[in-house]
C-alpha cells in the first residue's frame, strides 16, 4: 500500500511522455499498440494503479524485507525513466537533436582522425619510398657522370654549347678596334677571326661557336692556375671592392697585410712584399732595388745586373734588357744600360760536349762573368729557377747550389723570378724550393691570383728592406720611392689571397707534383714512339717537348712544324702552347701546362691529342710535303 501510495504521488509529476516510458517497460504491454493521447495514458495508467492496489490488499502478506525488495526495483526502474526523460516533450527533442549531432559530429571527427593517421601512414611509406628512389637516383647519377667523364676524355665536343648568340657583333668589334698581344695581324687573311673564347669552367674553356677545349696552356700563359669559374674568388674581389676598391698603398688596408702575412709563411727566410700589377712590373722593382742599393750602400758601386740566356723577364724597355731571348727584344733597342748576360743551362743544348759535371761548369761561367765584369760593380743576378717559355729548362744538377756560393761569395742579390713557375706549378709552392736556395729578392704574377686580378709581387728578405729604409739620419731620399698605382687595388691581395686558400685546401701543390710525374711518364712513352721528340723536361705541370729533325745533330724543327702541331691539337679540343717568336733558331717546343685542378683523365686526353697530332705529322713528314 505504501509503495502504490507513492507511486501516485510520482504519477502525479510524471509528463505523459515519461509515464508512456514506464508504460512500455511494464510487464505485458503491447510496446507496438497504437499511441493514445496524454487524457488516455493517464486513465489507463490510474486503472492500472488501481488494479495493483486491490491485488495487493487480497495477497497474502508477504514478510517486509520481500516488500522492500520489490518496491527498491520499481523505484529504481521509475527513478531510470525519470533521470533520462526531460521534464518538456521539447526539451527532450532538443536534447535528442542535440545527442544526434554531437554524435554525428564525434563520427565526423573520428573519421577525420582515421583520414589523418591513413594520411600519415601513407606519407611515411611514401617518404621511404622516395628515400630508397633518391639513393637509386644518386648511383645512377653517378654512374651517369663516371660515363660523362670518360666520354669527355675521349670526345670532348660531348660538352658542346649552342653558338653564342654575340658572336658576329663581337667579332665585328674585334676586328675593328682591339690589338692583339702576339698575334700578326696582317697575316691573317679578310674572313679569317681570332679564337673567341666566351667560356670557362675547370680546366675547360668554350669558343663563341660552343666548341669546348682542354686548356693545357693555363689561359695560354699558364696563369690559371686553380682553374676557370671559381666563386670563391670572384666572390672575395666583389666584396673587397664594393667595402673598399682602392687606396694608395702609402696607407694600410687589410687584404694587402693579410696575404702579405700568409705569403710569407709560405717563403722562409723572407720578410716583406712589395704589391704591383704584372710580372715586368714586379722584376722593374727588383732592378729599382739593386740599382738604389747601389747609391745608398755602395755609392754607386754593383749597379750590373746580370741575367741569363733563354730567360725572361718581362716586357718592359729594361725587363726586355735583363731577357735573354733575342727575338723577343729585336727591334726595341736601345735597352738600359748595366745588364750582363750569362751562359744558359740547358743540358740537351750543351755548349761543352761531353763535360761530367754540366751543371757546375755551367754555374762556374757565371763566376767567370762576375770576374771579368768586376765583382765591385755586378750587383745582383737576376734567374728563373726553372727557365720556361726560353725551353722549359730546369737547372741541371749540382747548378743552383754553386750559383749560392758565387752569389754569396761575391756579395750579389740573388734575384729568383717565380713569374711563371710560383704559387705550386712545379710541385712545390716555389720553384727555387726544389733546390734548397735562399734567394734575396723574389718575384711573381700570374699564380697569384689565377688571373682573377692584376696582382704581382716583389718579395724581399728583411735585409733588402733594411738596406732601402735604414738611410743615416733620416735622409729625405734614403727609402724606396716606387709607386705602382694599381698595386695598391685592393681586389688583387684579396683575389689572391682567396686563391692561395684554394691551393691550400684542396692540396694542388700536391696534385701538381703528382700530375707532372704522371705527365713526365706519359710524354716520355711518346718519346719512345717518336724520333721527333728529342728531349722531355719540366716540372710538375709545366713540362716541354723538344722536337728536332735528327736526334743526333738534333737540328731543330722549324717553327711552322710546330705551329702544325698545335693546331691539330686545337682541331681536338686541346689547347697546347709553344715556343713563339722567341729565339732565332730554337722555336722549337711545345708546353704542357694545364691549371693545377687537371687529374689522369685530363692528362691521357693531352697526351692523346698530341700522339695524334705528331703521327699525322709524319705521315706528312714521309711524305715529303712538310719538314
């Protein structure tokens, strides 16, 4: 009874909707019946009430704990219905709506979780995929460029570029207002064009038809040392000259004291480095220097300046005066006064047949100069360590060290010029250094900065300096009063400097070395197959061929023979260099000396191209239709 009683109570504040819930969950209803109205519901449920309380005034009694239990389970069921319907029908159906699309939404963002990790899953396996496709891209990259390398050292026009789009334009210009260096002009016949070279890359340079080239001339004066397209160099000259391009070298900048300090940590036993802007230049300030030397220290006294045959020296009035090839200085004369010439040493060329100990004889002729001179007046002797466009020509044994002794014992500057063979084209980073000499002045050019600046330099030992600046009570004359306008551009010290870190790091010095032993062997099997070549000589990459009619006489070949031969290497992609209007009769070798970065492969093509060329040569030699 009581629990009916409360029932009504909780009838009584049930919605219908809630009591149609508890209507279904009674035991024996029809759930599928047809729905009635609200006024119906609560009838049929007071009806039911009612039916209740008279079975429970007929039923036996049942012991209390048994009426608790039944009526906990129907309070719980009420009490179910009650917590999960809303007080209002609306309310119920926002509530409803609003389940649904919180679901639909949970279902969406589930399923864009799903997308998401199918995604991720699918990029990682994609990603692993693509790494394993770049490693096969890599080898076969790689194995692509193996195959390029070998095709290009024996088929160099597979680097072929389209014709420049300037070509006639430039050549049109050229022809009408540019004078070449060494080139006859007036040979060349109406259509007839100088090579115009637009390109270069390593060792390679490329013509404004696309035609590339091997360069084993070196810019062909063996200047490029490291090579063509460095950015690390044209990088350094840029940023140098846009914070500063120039300032007369009677102030200080800092690319000057900076190469100037690693230079010198290269030369032991030398001191300082006076900057200009080529080869002549700096040998002019050498000759400056013994010649002010004189006035200070001597009072005018060993103001000659001895120099030897087949050497070089420059271009200028007075470096063509310290030169010893003839036909470089036919024509220019008078030379400046002062300037001895000494017997050459180039063993292949002896001037005393048969003599054991070559090198000391021809070391001894210079002491045999200075004495018949006057050792009072000769004041220096200027030599390149290793003669190179006189025949490339390095000192025979024994030579260097007895001209130390002449020089030291006679009281003569010993003047070094390193114009061609410094900054590691010999194998070391200067050419003397084979020889275990210690020169008092030093000179170079075209290595220093690779040809990527005009930059030269005339480096002395502090004694030198000592002997210009150290004037008695402060003379206003007692220092060296030289001026070189664009030696005091800072772009050269910087570009130079930039070089000769590239030397240093990527050990060309070494490779230098390395190659020209390899390059020795390889033109000294080419002996072997031709009669034409009589002697191979050099150093590192800078070595020479000399070619005569007859290796017993060894009568030279003539200068047009050479000419021949240089142009069929050209025809192959190779550019060689020669002995060009030097001498009289000795114009009769060829150079090999390609940039500093060249390897085997490089080295075979050289050789290659130049086998090639000498055995076309004598074919037409047998012929008779050349000689």
């Amino acid at each position: 009874g009581t629990g009916i009683a409360m029932l009504n109570g909780l009838l009584r504040r049930t919605s219908p909707l809630t009591l149609r819930r508890y209507k279904s969950s009674v035991p024996g209803e029809d759930v599928s019946a047809p729905r009635v109205n609200n006024d119906t519901q609560w009838r049929m449920l007071r009806r039911k009430l009612r039916n209740l309380h008279e079975q429970e005034t007929h039923r036996p009694a049942q012991p209390a704990a048994a009426e608790l239990k039944g009526f906990s389970r129907v309070r719980h069921r009420l009490r179910e219905a009650l917590r999960e319907s809303p007080q209002d029908p609306q309310e119920e159906d926002a509530r409803t709506h609003q389940d649904g699309k919180k679901k639909e939404e949970e279902k969406l963002i589930a399923s864009a979780i799903n997308a998401i990790e199918r995604e991720k899953n699918e990029i990682s396996l994609e990603k692993a995929r693509l790494q394993t496709d770049l490693e096969e891209m890599r080898k076969t990259a790689a194995g692509m460029q193996q195959q390029l390398n070998a095709l290009t050292a024996k088929e160099p026009h597979v680097m072929r570029k389209p014709q420049h789009k300037l070509k006639f334009q430039v050549l049109a210009m050229d022809k009408n207002h540019v004078w070449h260096q060494m080139l006859n002009h007036h040979a060349m016949g109406a259509n007839q064009n100088p090579l115009l070279i637009v390109e270069g890359k390593g060792n390679r340079v490329w013509d404004a038809n696309g035609k590339v080239y091997l360069d084993a001339a070196s810019g062909g004066t063996w200047t490029v040392n490291v090579g063509y397209g460095r950015t690390e160099i044209a990088d350094a000259l840029r940023d140098q000259v846009v914070t500063l391009n120039y300032f007369s070298l009677s102030a200080a900048n800092i690319p000057a004291a900076r190469f100037a300090e690693r230079l010198i940590s290269k030369m032991p036993g030398l001191s300082r480095v006076y900057y200009s802007s080529s080869g002549s230049e700096a040998n002019e300030k050498a000759f400056k220097m013994v010649r002010q030397i004189s006035e200070q220290k001597y009072g005018g006294k060993k103001k000659r300046i001895l120099y030897r045959e087949r050497d070089y020296h420059g271009t200028t009035i007075t470096a063509l005066s310290a030169s010893g090839q003839e036909e470089r200085k036919d024509g220019y004369g008078p030379f400046t006064p002062g300037f001895v010439a000494v017997p050459h040493c180039c063993h292949y060329r002896s001037q005393w047949p048969g003599e054991p100990n070559y090198g000391v004889r021809a070391a001894n002729e210079i002491e045999r100069v200075i004495l018949q001179e006057g050792p009072d007046e000769c004041g220096a002797l200027i030599l390149e360590a290793i003669t190179s466009g006189g025949g490339c020509v390095p000192p025979p044994e024994g030579y260097m060290e007895r001209v130390q002794e002449i020089c030291t014992k006679y009281n003569i500057l010993l003047i070094i010029d390193e114009v061609v063979m410094g900054l590691g084209r010999s194998g070391l980073w200067f050419s003397y250094q084979h020889y275990g000499i210690q020169p008092d002045i030093v000179t170079m050019a075209k290595g220093v900065a690779s040809g990527y600046a005009a930059v030269s330099c005339t480096v002395t030992t502090q004694a030198v300096f000592d002997d210009l600046e150290g004037g008695e009570g402060g003379a206003h004359k007692n220092y060296f009063r030289d001026v070189s306008t664009f030696g005091a551009c800072t772009g050269g010290p910087a570009a130079a400097l930039a070089n000769l870190e590239i030397i240093e790091n990527e050990k060309l010095v070494t490779n230098s070395r390395n190659m020209g032993v390899y390059l020795e062997t390889k033109l000294k099997d080419l002996q072997e197959k031709y009669l034409l070549i009589g002697d191979v000589r050099g150093r590192g990459l800078f070595q020479g061929l000399e070619l005569v009619k007859d290796r017993q006489t060894k009568e030279p070949v003539k200068e047009s023979l050479l000419a021949a031969i240089a142009a069929d290497c050209m025809e192959q992609g190779v550019i060689l260099s020669r002995t060009n209007r030097c001498f009289d009769t000795f114009n009769n070798n060829i150079y090999i000396a390609p940039p500093l970065v060249s390897n085997k492969e490089d080295i075979d093509l050289i050789v290659s191209s130049i086998d090639n060329a000498l055995g076309r040569v004598m074919v037409r030699i047998s012929a008779g239709r050349t000689s």
